[in-house]
C-alpha cells in the first residue's frame, strides 16, 4: 500500500498567500495631517445641506 501524503510540501505552503511576507506600505491606512487638510479643502462645499 502507498502512504497518503497528509503534509503539505514546502513549495506549497510558501506560496500559499496567508503565509507571504507583509509589502511594507502595503496596509498603510495612516495619513499626514496635511493630506487630510488637502482633502477637506476640496470638499468644503460638497458636505453642507442646505
């Protein structure tokens, strides 16, 4: 009888997408003050209801 394989092989788990290596910046969901007065600055006048 030939033995099932019950692990995964090493090629496999590398490329398995949970167990890749965080791209720094990737998840940056941080911003400057000065972004967030930029974007206020553009939106003034969409926000007010009249």
């Amino acid at each position: 009888m030939a033995k099932k394989q019950t692990q995964a092989s090493k090629a496999s788990v590398q490329t398995t997408e949970l167990n890749r290596m965080p791209v720094p910046g990737a998840d940056d969901t941080e911003f400057s003050a000065e972004e967030a007065a930029q974007a206020f600055q553009g939106n003034k006048g969409k926000s007010r209801r009249q």
